[in-house]
C-alpha cells in the first residue's frame, strides 16, 4: 500500500469504528461519545494552530465561547433556527480568531500565550458584564424549538449523535485534507523554522493568520453546536479551564497529528470519568496529566508512535 | 551589461557601528559576483539589505530597473532574489522532498514533484528524496540549502559562504554546480575562501569598514595595494 | 461622606492593596528576570502562603499576634521548599523551555488547587489579626492593621532590594541573569541560583498573601486575582524590571482602588486585560521599562 491508501484507509476506518459504536454502546457512553467528538472538534481547531503551525494559544475558549454565543444568542434574541445559528456560531469563531489574530500575531511565543490569555480572560469578563444580554454566570438554555435540524430533534440521543459524528467526520477529513495539502506543508514550515519560510517567500503574518483563522473556525464551530446539542450556553465555556482542555487533549494525543485530538479528548474524558468514581481529585489528574506529558511524552501518543512505527501518518 | 540589482548609497548603522555606509553596486546579468571583505567589513549586513532581511536606513535598491527598497524580503524573493543562509537552515524535522517542494510551491509552480526531482538532480541528492535533512550529512545540508535555492528559480541566488564547512573534495563539485548555474541565474556569493572565490568570480567586489574599498576582476583585486593592506592589516586569516 | 474623606479612603485601600500587589509581583518578575519562566502557577504559591497561615495559626496555641508572625515565618518557608522542589523535579528537567515551562505550571495550579481543596477544604476562613487597633481620623475609623501590612511589606521589599544589590547571592542571581553561560563559567552553580530564585519568587507570594489573610480569608481559589493582577503589573512595568514593577504596582494598586470604588469591577478588570495584552502587542518593553 502506499502511503496515502495507507493513511485513507486508517482514518477511515476509525470513523467507521466510531459510528458502529452508537449502536453498540449503552446510552450513557454513545452520549459521552457525542460530547468527546465535540470535544474533538474543537481539539482538532486547536492543533491546527498549535500542533502544526506552531501557535501556542492560551486564549481559545474565547473562539469557543464566541462559536456558542454566536449561535445562542441569535436564537434567544432573534429567535433564529438550528442551521442559520451553528453557521452564525461557525463564523464568529473565525471572524474573532482573524481580529485577535491581527494583534496577537504582531507576538510570538510567551507574549503571544500571554496576549492570548489576556484576550479571552477581557471577553470572559465582557459575558460577565453584559449579563442583561448574555444571561452573565448563569447562562441560558438553548430554546427547544432551534434545536430542531433537518426536522431532527437534537434533543434526542440518535439526532445527537449523527449531528456530533457528522460534523467530527467533516472536521476530520477537512483536517486531513488541508495538512495534507501544500497550506498543510507551509504552516508546519512556519511552525519549524519562521525566517527560513520568509526567505522561501512566505509572508509569516499572513500564512498564521490564515491558521488562526481556521482553527476559529473549528472552535467556533464545535462552541455552537456543543450549545445547540446540549441545550445550554454559559459563561464556564469562556473560562481558562476551556482553553487549557484543547491543549491537554492535543499534548496527550500528539501534537501536530490528525487522530491525536480525538484520541487525547476519549482517553481524558474517560480518565476524568474513571477517576471520579474513586475520587473527586480530577483538577488533579488534569495538573499531573499536563506536568507527566510535558516531561515525558511531549510528542504525545501518536507523536511517538509516529516517530517509532508509523513514519506515514499525517 | 545589464544590471539585474543595482544598489545606490546602501547605509545601515548599528547605534555609531556604520556597518554598511554609502555603499554602490551593481551585480550584472549572468555573472558571478564575488563578495570579500574582512571580518566585520559588512558583507552580511549588505547581503541583508539586499534581500531585504533587514530594512535600509537611506540608499534605493532596484531589480531589473524597478525600486524594491522597501519591499518586504518574503515578496523579493517572489521577484526573484533567494538568498541561502549562512548557517545550513533546512527544514531538519522534513523530509527532503519536503524541503525542496516548500521553495517550489510558493511561487506557483504547475509539477511540484518534477520541479523538486529536478532541483535534486542539480545538486546530486536524486534518491535522498525521503530521508529527514536533520539525518543528512553536513555536506548535503549545504547542497540541500542550494536546492532550495535553485527551486525558487531566481533570477539572483545569493549564497553566503557556501563552502563553509565542506571537505576540499566537496569544495571541487559544489564549483562546477555553481559554474552550471550562469548565465539563466547570476550569482553573487559571499566567500572566506580566496581560491574558491578567484577561481569562480568574473567581479569581485571587496569591502571594508562597511565602504566598497575595490571592484575589479580577480586579478586586478589581487593586484590591488589597498585591497592587500586592507586584509594585512585587518584579518590574517582571511586569504 | 463627601468626596474629600472618600477619596482619602480610596487611596488608603489602594496603597494597601499597591502593597501586597507589588510583594507578589515582584517574585513573579523576579522568576521571569532571572530564569525567563513565566510561572502561572504563582497565584497559587500566594493561595498556599494563605491556606498555610490558617493552619499554623489555628493550630499554634499562642495569642494571635505571635501566631501570626509565626505564620508569616513559617508559610513562606514551607511555600520556598515546594517552589524549590518544583523547580528541580520539573522546570530544570524541561531545560526551562518557555512554552514547556508554561504549560507545566499550568499543571502545577491544577495540582496545588486541588491539594488545597483535599486538605483544607472548600471553605473560606478567617485569620485572626495580630492585634486589633482602629485608628480614629476626623472622617471614617480605619484598620491600624491595614497600615502595618503598608509598612510590612515596604520592609520586605526593602530587605528583597538590599539582598539583590548587596549580598554576594543576589550578585550570584543578578550575574546569572544577565549571562547564564558566563556566570556558569566562572563557577557559579546556576542549577542552585535557579532553585533559590523560584523559592524567593514563592517566598514572596506567600509572604503577600500571610499579610493580606486577616484582611481577606483563605479560600482554595484565591490565587486567580493575584496571578492576574501580577501578571498586569509585571508586563506593564516592562518584563522582568524589578523596578518597573514596583512603579506598575503602585499605580495599578492605587488606581484599582479607585477605579473600583466609581465603577464596575468588571469593566475595571476588562479594561486592565485589554490593556495588558495591548501594551504587549505594541510596547513589548512595557510601560515604565526602559526601551529596548
């Protein structure tokens, strides 16, 4: 095989496996499950950024929280339907990613994780203040009659679970495609070496900005459908706690990899799961999962078993 | 001739350290334009300005008659002036396909794997394709940097210090691979090296203390009394 | 009250809260000038000096007044043996990577959070003051408490200040951070410096926070203001410039205090956020700093 039918066929075959597992799954695991491939979504967002072009955000529950306000709040407020709001949610993920993008981007490295912070932490706060708009701490529910697609109700565990898997697969293969594509090689490029791009004729600022952009996309995205298959917003979505996720999922998975935010989101959700029926430590097992990595597996799971087994996988 | 770049009055100062200082040059369609100097004379400096690396305090640039003074160095690559780093600078964590296709991609051309297998070629890597550039040898990461150079299809390949670090057999073959490139590509390389530098330069242009101290064929450089009191007098290394 | 005695007290609070900001700074910017980590997890050093003080003053079983100068020993110690730990078991073996550091203290919070939450609980819970005085001025009575924690905290930073410019260790650090391989090479045990920078940076923390938890109690999620407030200080007082901090401190202490009595807190905060990323963006020296 060569590498490409390779690399198909894998991914592939484990959105096949993921589908399979809703009808084999008891209820409460295949709606885990819907939850982690949103959870997935928003990862693969942030590996775009981080795992391939470089970008260490530690601002991206911001695109999140805009992803479900944007979709939320035009369903409270302007009383929009399912499909026009998770696009609305969709778009303001990567318009406001392109906006801190112009600024942030003027950094690098420690500023940029700082400037990025300092963004989301001011937007968290914005949600706090303008509460008579936003519902402030205690949030809001999702109208039941929005969630209704393709005459579906989100509601229920088999709409909930197709809307999750197809937007997951999307996000999946879209990510396949674009870091398999000569963007994918450009933004690994800048991520490896900035100045030696510049001088292959690359302007840096416009190709991250591009990266950013799509990576609020995806957290944009996976913001407004959480909001919408779930039925809730609330300002907890915009907190530190959601930027640090996406990281935690990709360093467990493996950075800079197609698969490693999905499996990072499964093996962290279940973990967290897990351990809580013993104790009910698990900011713990997220701080010990967050030091052990960085000392010991920063390539994460499929990082080093692409670096030992599996040189082809993207 | 034609002047292909054409720089006027070049200045950058450091604080009071006048690195380049009213500089004139003209690199000409098709040669190869050697550039020497003693350390600290400038020549990176210059070379910085030219690509666009770092911007010029006052002094024009033209390419091909056409102001690029203040164009910004990724866009003048795009114009076609590459400029190969000093210290090697390939990609080391891609593969070596990776390396040559990120230089022919950019500038929008239709077969990115015949441009890179045909780069390769050139410099004699052709089966190296799908090693990482970190594993290879010295002497292929420096002929990898040329690669990449020669993908871009430049119209000028500024190479500094090439031959740095390479084995005197290597030195031989990497000269032809440069002597193959003119006249379709001027060159204008920066060189420690006075062998490698009067056996291939049509013109060598010799600075000191940031000002352009002698232009002339290797002869007439080698005849120069100011050019040898300069390197007598400053590094004894050099030469 | 009219607007005269309440500016009065606005400014009083505001220099309180410029004191124990500028302390916890300070050790932030100390641990970024020297060995360039930016340490998230210092709100929790300061959360941990808190936590530390109700326990040795609720278990000590002398009058509060020597309990508390006991706590204000004993927590900063305890806090500088954890931050040395730290520093040798996972920030010196991640070579101190900017990123990878970062990303380590952030696991560090999550871990000492939860430790608090374990072993100390969910509660908030009051400190006793060293000694209970009301000064009694024209207008309000104010907490002769308030101002002991003023003058305090000068005294430490003074005694940081001639420690960094007089003894022979805080040469050690200040060589250190200029040239980590030249002060390698003329023997200086950089692995030691660095060890005892991030103790001192904790040291502070907790020491800030012993002051402050007569004023405020203990709760297992109070480093977060702290760390923030830290973090501005420390950036607009221009990255890693003791005395651009200090200056930052002063300023953002006194105009917290202000702002917060006239408007919202929130948008107080919003707009000391957005400015912090701000000056980031376009004056990377920060505001006090000398230019670059």
């Amino acid at each position: 095989m060569t590498d490409g039918a390779k690399i198909w066929t894998l991914h592939l075959l484990v959105l096949a496996a993921v589908f399979v597992a809703q009808f084999l799954l008891p209820p409460y695991h295949a709606t885990n499950l819907a939850r982690i491939m949103v959870l997935a979504v928003f990862a693969m967002g942030y590996n775009i950024a981080f795992g391939y072009t470089g970008l260490l955000s530690l601002g991206h529950a911001l695109f999140f929280a805009a992803g479900m306000y944007g979709m939320g709040l035009p369903v409270w407020h302007l009383g929009w339907l399912s499909l026009p709001a998770l696009i609305a949610g969709l778009v303001a993920g990567g318009a406001l990613a392109g906006v801190v993008g112009l600024l942030a981007l003027r950094t690098a490295g420690v500023s940029f994780m700082i400037v990025t912070l300092m963004f989301a932490q001011a937007g968290y706060l914005t949600l706090l203040y303008l509460n008579t708009w936003t519902g402030g701490d205690e949030g809001f529910v999702v109208l039941s009659e929005a969630r209704v697609l393709f005459g579906f109700d989100l509601a229920t565990d088999t709409a909930r679970f197709i809307t999750a898997f197809t937007l997951f697969a999307a996000g999946l293969l879209a990510c396949l495609l674009l870091v398999r594509s000569p963007f994918g090689r450009v933004m690994v490029a800048m991520r490896e070496n900035e100045e030696r791009s510049r001088m292959l004729g690359y302007d840096p600022f416009r190709i991250k900005l591009l990266a950013l952009a799509v990576s609020g996309l995806y957290a944009g995205l996976a913001g407004a459908a959480y909001g919408m298959l779930f039925g809730y917003v609330g300002a907890s979505f915009a907190t530190i706690q959601y930027s640090i996720l996406p990281m935690l999922y990709v360093l467990l998975g493996g950075a800079g990899t197609v698969l490693g935010p999905f499996l990072g989101a499964l093996l962290m959700f279940y973990l967290i799961d897990i351990t809580s029926n013993y104790t009910d430590a698990y900011l713990f097992v997220v701080g010990a999962a967050l030091v052990g990595l960085v000392l010991f597996a920063p390539k994460g799971i499929l990082g080093t078993l692409r670096e030992r087994v599996w040189r082809w996988l993207p | 001739m034609v002047a292909v770049i054409e720089a006027r009055g070049l200045t950058r100062h450091f604080g009071g350290l006048r690195a380049v200082d009213g500089v004139d040059f003209r690199l000409e369609q098709g040669e190869i334009h050697g550039l020497i100097g003693p350390n600290g004379a400038g020549k990176t400096t210059f070379v910085s300005l030219l690509s666009g690396r770092i911007p010029v305090q006052s002094g024009v640039i033209t390419l091909n008659g056409e102001d690029i003074t203040h164009l910004p160095a990724h866009l003048r690559v795009r114009k076609g002036v590459a400029y190969t780093f000093q210290i090697t600078s390939v990609y080391p964590r891609l593969t070596v396909f990776d390396n040559v296709a990120l230089a022919a991609q950019g500038r929008g051309a239709g077969d990115v794997a015949a441009e890179v297998a045909q780069a390769l070629s050139r410099v004699g890597m052709t089966g190296l394709d799908q090693s990482m550039a970190g594993t290879l040898s010295y002497g292929h990461q420096r002929l990898l940097e040329v690669a990449m150079g020669l993908a871009l299809r430049p119209l000028v390949l500024i190479l500094d210090e090439p031959t740095q670090g390479l084995a005197s057999g290597e030195i031989d073959g990497f000269k032809a691979l440069i002597r193959s490139l003119v006249p379709q590509t001027t060159i204008l390389l920066i060189e420690h090296n006075m062998d490698v530098v009067m056996d291939l330069a049509d013109r060598i242009t010799v600075l000191n203390f940031g000002q352009v101290l002698a232009v002339g064929t290797p002869d007439q450089i080698r005849a120069n009394r100011a050019v040898q009191d300069a390197y007598l007098g400053g590094d004894h290394a050099a030469g | 009250m009219s607007f005269g005695p309440f500016l009065l007290l606005a400014l009083l609070e505001g220099t309180v809260m410029a004191a124990v900001l500028a302390l916890t700074a300070v050790g932030l910017s100390l641990v970024f000038g020297v060995m360039r980590v930016v340490n998230v997890a210092h709100g929790e050093f300061y959360m941990l000096g808190a936590v530390l003080a109700w326990f040795v003053t609720y278990y000590l079983p002398f009058p509060p007044a020597i309990a508390w100068l006991a706590a204000l020993i004993i927590a900063p110690l305890i806090v500088a043996v954890i931050a040395a730990l730290t520093d040798t078991l996972i920030l010196k073996r991640l070579n101190y990577d900017p990123e990878a550091t970062i990303v380590a203290t952030i696991g560090l919070l999550y871990m000492l959070q939860q430790a608090a939450l374990t072993f100390y609980g969910p509660d908030a819970r009051p400190v006793v003051a060293p000694f209970e005085w009301r000064i009694q001025l024209p207008w309000f009575g104010y907490s002769g408490y308030k101002l002991f924690v003023v003058l305090t905290a000068v005294v430490i930073l003074a005694a940081v200040w001639l420690f960094m410019t007089r003894s022979k260790a805080g040469l050690v650090m200040r060589a250190t951070q200029v040239d980590r391989e030249t002060a390698q090479a003329f023997g200086i045990n950089v692995d030691r410096v660095y060890a005892g920078t991030f103790a001192l940076g904790g040291a502070l923390a907790a020491a800030a926070a012993v002051l402050i938890v007569p004023i405020q109690q203990a709760h297992y999620l109070m480093g977060h203001d702290p760390l923030l407030l830290s973090f501005i200080v420390v950036i607009i007082g221009g990255l890693g410039s003791i005395r651009g901090t200090l200056v930052a401190a002063l300023v953002i202490g006194l105009s917290d205090g202000i702002i917060s009595m006239f408007f919202s807190p929130t948008l107080a905060k919003i707009i000391a956020t957005l400015l912090v990323a701000l000056v980031l963006v376009f004056r990377p020296q920060g505001l006090f700093g000398a230019k670059a």
